[in-house]
C-alpha cells in the first residue's frame, strides 16, 4: 500500500479533504466524499476506504489515529472466514430478524 521508501518527503496532508471533494465510489458508482466512507460500514469505515482515498492524504495514517487497534484490524485485515459461509450466516441473522417482526 505505501509507496518504496525514496527518501522523498510524503507532500500529501495528513487530514480528509472536506465534502468539496470527492471520488467515484467503485461499489456505489457515483461521488461520494470522505465522511461517508468513514461511517459507511454500521459507523466504521468501508473496507476500501485505504484503497480509494490513498492518493488524495494520508489516509491510513488518519484512520489508525481515529480507529481503535481492534476497530482498524476489524475493517481491513483480511477475513478468515469463506465467502459463501459470511452469506449464509448473513442470510440466517436476515431470517431470525424477519422472524422476530411484528
């Protein structure tokens, strides 16, 4: 993710950019500025957030300033668990909550 130590000084600011700017969100496919991404995960950041926003500040730095340890590895370190097995289990909460509806 960070580029090879040049020994070049790193110019890009240490703060998100304010909602005059934004990117094209690729899972949303549309503009989108850096507050979202922060909440946008249940009031964590989305998982791509590092990806999108890295050429724009030093974003991984601000999140591990503004994220808890368990919080940062909880968003993107890589999960253990399989695709197909984080869907079921998402299908099943979706079935418990639909049965606990009035």
């Amino acid at each position: 993710m960070a580029p090879a130590n040049t020994g070049q000084k790193d110019l890009r600011p240490e703060i998100p950019p304010d909602k005059n700017i934004t990117i094209r969100c690729p899972r949303l496919g549309h503009q989108i500025y850096f507050a979202y991404c922060f909440r946008e995960n249940s009031g964590l950041p989305c998982f791509k957030t590092i990806d999108c926003w890295y050429s724009h500040f030093r974003v991984d730095k601000y999140l591990k300033k503004k994220l808890t340890r368990d919080e940062f590895k909880k968003v993107f370190s890589p999960s253990t668990t399989p695709k197909m097995l984080s869907l079921m289990d998402l299908i099943e909460q979706a079935k418990q909550r639909k049965k606990q509806e009035p």
